[in-house]
C-alpha cells in the first residue's frame, strides 16, 4: 500500500455526519444551536458562582471549573465540523488534526479528573462534615484544580508525540466529524503498538483511577446516608449529591457506549453517533442539571440575568 510521510503535506479527510446535501442546512443549524446553548449555559454557570459571593464554596469553585473544561471540550470539535459545513470542504491539517486531538484529550482528562475531586469534595462534606472546612479549605482547592489542569495537559502529551513517529496512508479519510485518535490510528501504515500501549496507559491512569475515586467516594457515601435515621436527613444529604452523581452517570455512561460500540461492531458511523452524546450532548446538559436541581444556582443565574439587561439597554441607549 502505498505511504506518505506524515511531516509533508498532506492532510486528513474528515467525511463528518452525512453526504446528503439537503441535510447539511439541517445540520449546520442543529450543531450550531447545541454549541451556542453549550457556551452560553456554561458561562453563565461561570459568571453566577464568580459573582455570587454565596457560591465561593469549593463546590462551586470546581463547578466552574468543570464549565471552563465543557466549553473547552465542544470547542475543540464542533467550530471546525461547523467551518467544514459551511464552506463545503472537509479538509483538516496534519498540524490541526494534531493539535484537535491534543485539546480534546486535555478536557477529557481535565472532566475525568474534576469529577473525581467534586465527588471527594462531596465525600468529604457527607462523611465528615466537621472537619470539612479545614479538609477542603481554599488553598487546598486551588492546588487540586491546578494539579488537575496540569496532569490533563501532561497527560495528552504521550498520545499526541507518539503519533509523530507514524507514516499514513494515502487514503486519509477519517469516517468521523474530528480526529478521533482510533480512527487517526487506522489510517497508519506503520506499527501502531506503541501508540495503543501508550493510549490504554493513559486510558487507565486518567480514565480507570479517577473513575475508581469516584466510586470508592460515592460507596462512603451511600453507607453514611443509610446510617442517617430520618427520611429528611437521608433526602437532605443525596441531594447535595444528587446532581454530581447524575453528570458522572451521563458523561462515563456515554463515554462507554462510545467504547462498547467500537467494540461490538465495525461501523463507524454507530461510534460517531455514540460521540455525540459525550462531545456535545453531555456538556450541553451539565448546566441544565446544575441549575435545575440546585436553587442557590438559580438565584445566582436570575441574580446574572438582571444584571445583563439593564446593561444591554445601556449599550442600545448608547447606539441611537
């Protein structure tokens, strides 16, 4: 089969959702909406537990967090999908595909890792409230959500460098609407065992152990609310969980059906289809789950909202 050296010129062909060209109006719309919804949602989020003094608690300060990497992690993919509808080409760099698959594994690590650390932030509340001020204090938060950042960013390294030593293929079409790294792996036609040593590596380091410390956290939980003996202390306690609980449920319970379907069966299309609920449809709903489910975000969001549109009124007053 004949080989192209992956330093030269070439690039990738991503074929994205469809062919139908009466469906890419459809489809330009509908990921542009999810996308607007995605960042608006989140930013809000953002803005409420930064101007809300009540919500300077480390709960919200990793809530935050978790909304800067959900904006990160759609951006990474769905403005260039968007770029490629509109002008009608489906080209992407070697350089960009790279770089796209850099990015994207920095926020999946980072809300691997957020997770992890907002379900020992709720571990600690739950199991051992007295001391949760101490435990969890301010100084304390900051080193976890940079040391998460950090690790993320480290952590994508080995992927990315690793891809540099490959040679591709002439045929470079990736049956996917971004540089998804298996789909990038089968297009190699040189050895790619070290690169998939190198993936389940930081699969089980990034993925596996967070994973773990949130089910160990979440068993220490569950054991101290049966322990509680009135009904509205049990109610009280899960729902300071609740909402955690339900985006971990949704962000690995897609993430695995994006692996399980690669696995039992060979079509692509059905692992593109899986991607889309945990690259746009997981981060469009963390703040509708937040915010629904909490009522201190709700009066910070209205609080935010109120603040807005007198300020928008300015600015048109100022236009005429």
């Amino acid at each position: 089969m004949e080989t192209e050296n992956q330093t030269g010129a070439g690039n990738f062909i991503l074929l994205g959702f469809t062919d139908d060209p009466d469906m890419q109006f459809l489809l330009f719309g509908l990921l542009l909406s999810m996308y607007l919804v995605t960042v608006l949602g989140n930013l809000l989020i953002i803005l409420a537990t930064i101007s809300d003094s009540h919500l300077h608690t480390p709960m919200y300060f990793f809530l935050s967090n978790l909304s800067v990497a959900d904006i990160g992690f759609t951006s990474t993919t769905i403005p260039n999908a968007l770029r490629n509808i509109q002008t009608q080409s489906r080209v992407i760099t070697f350089a960009g595909c790279i770089s796209q698959i850099c990015f994207f594994f920095v926020f999946a690590c980072q809300d691997n890792l957020l997770l992890a650390v907002m379900a020992y932030d709720r571990f600690v509340a739950i199991c051992h409230p007295l001391h949760y001020v101490v435990m969890m204090n301010p100084r304390l938060c900051q080193l976890m959500a940079l040391g998460s950042w950090l690790i993320s960013i480290l952590g994508s390294l080995p992927d990315t460098l690793t891809i540099l030593r490959l040679s591709f293929c002439t045929n470079r079409e990736i049956p996917h609407f971004f540089c998804d790294l298996p789909e990038v792996l089968k297009l190699a036609c040189s050895d790619t065992l070290i690169n998939n040593i190198v993936v389940y590596s930081v699969a089980i380091f990034l993925g596996v152990f967070p994973l773990t410390g949130i089910l160990f956290s979440y068993s220490q939980i569950f054991s101290s609310i049966l322990r509680i003996s009135s009904d509205r202390g049990k109610y009280k306690a899960f729902s300071t969980c609740g909402s955690h609980l339900l985006v971990v449920s949704l962000f690995y319970g897609t993430s695995f059906g994006v692996y399980f379907s690669s696995v039992a069966t060979l079509s692509s299309r059905m692992s593109l289809m899986a991607s889309v609920m945990y690259t746009m449809v997981t981060p469009m709903l963390n703040p509708f789950i937040y915010s629904l489910r909490n009522r201190d975000i709700k009066v910070a969001l209205v609080t935010v909202l109120r603040k807005m549109v007198p300020l928008s009124k300015r600015f048109d007053s100022c236009l005429s």
